[in-house]
C-alpha cells in the first residue's frame, strides 16, 4: 500500500492508516485480504486517523459505503473489546471480599466519572447496578449507523476538517468549528 502505515507498540501491535485517497484505503484492505467477505476470518487491528479527503468524491454509492464502515468495523471491535475488559475488572471489584487498594479506588473513581455515575458502587447497590448497565460494550451495527448518519459516510465538513464522525459538541469557545447553520446567539461548536 502507498499510504502512509504506522505501527504502533501498543499490545495489539495496531496499525494506524492515513490514505490520502480511497484508492489507497482501497488497495490497503485488498492487501490484507479484508472484505466483507473475508469478516469470518476476522478483521485487521487497524485505526484510521483520518478519512480519505476524497470520500465525498465516490460515485459508487455502494462502495463508498463499503469503505467507511470497513474502516471502522476494526476500531468498534476493539473499543468494544477494551469495554468488555472494563466490565471484568469492575465486576471482580464489585465482588471482592478483599479491601481495595488505593490504585483500585482510584480506578474504580475515574470509571464513575468517566461513564457519569455519582455516588459509591462499592457502598450503594443502585450507583453499583447503573455503573454495570453503562459499562458494556454497544452493538457495532448501531455505532456504524450513526457515524454513517453524522459523517455522510466520512465525508461531511465535520469529519474531514475535524475527524468529528459522530457530531460532537463543544461549548468552549474555539475548541471546535462553527456550524454554518448555527443558530443567533447558540455557543456551541462541533469537536
């Protein structure tokens, strides 16, 4: 491929891709032998940091199509993988008759404040319960959907000037870009 292919050292030694053209994203998932027909075998542990610049100039609406969420399937899957992980380790905590440790406090605080849970999973079965429902994984057809919905398939403003895929907000100013069709008045930006 002659796309720029950077690997990382992480533990799933995954490959970070950044196509300049859909023909290079292209002829990347062709060398890995990865395509819809291939998925049972698996998918590659890659993360595309940008979408093509190109993506909006596909004609072929079934493989534009075919692109943005072969793209993305890889990096679901992980993320989903590392929530799965989450949960494990935050139902080992939940269930542990031994004392936590000052690291494990520490840990279980940020996964509160991360998934927007307040109060004591360890001390509260409700705040415990809500914390558990929130930590697990999300069905990786609804999260290509969505991004499919907010990015016009990568190729909206948004996702090639900000690699914003899923419309994020921000309320703090110059953070984002400003919507052409921002409302009189409204502050918010898209991430």
């Amino acid at each position: 491929c002659s796309c720029d292919v950077n690997t990382g050292n992480s533990a799933q030694d995954r490959v970070h891709l950044q196509p300049t053209s859909y023909l290079q994203l292209q002829e990347a998932f062709k060398e890995w032998g990865y395509s819809w027909e291939t998925l049972d075998h698996g998918v590659p542990a890659f993360t595309l940091d940008r979408f093509p610049r190109d993506m909006g100039t596909i004609r072929n609406v079934k493989l534009k199509k075919k692109l943005f969420f072969l793209s993305l399937l890889p990096m679901v899957i992980m993320q989903n993988e590392a929530i799965l992980q989450q949960r494990a380790t935050l139902k080992k905590l939940l269930h542990s008759t031994m004392p936590l440790t000052d690291k494990q406090h520490q840990w279980l605080t940020l996964l509160c404040h991360q998934y927007r849970c307040t109060g004591d999973p360890l001390t509260d079965p409700q705040v415990a319960s809500q914390l558990l429902h929130r930590v697990d994984m999300l069905p990786a057809a609804l999260v290509l959907a969505q991004a499919a919905n907010e990015s016009a398939y990568g190729s909206s403003r948004f996702a090639q000037q900000a690699n914003n895929i899923f419309g994020q907000w921000t309320f703090t100013p110059g953070t984002g870009i400003v919507p052409s069709g921002r409302p009189e008045g409204a502050t918010y930006e898209v991430r």
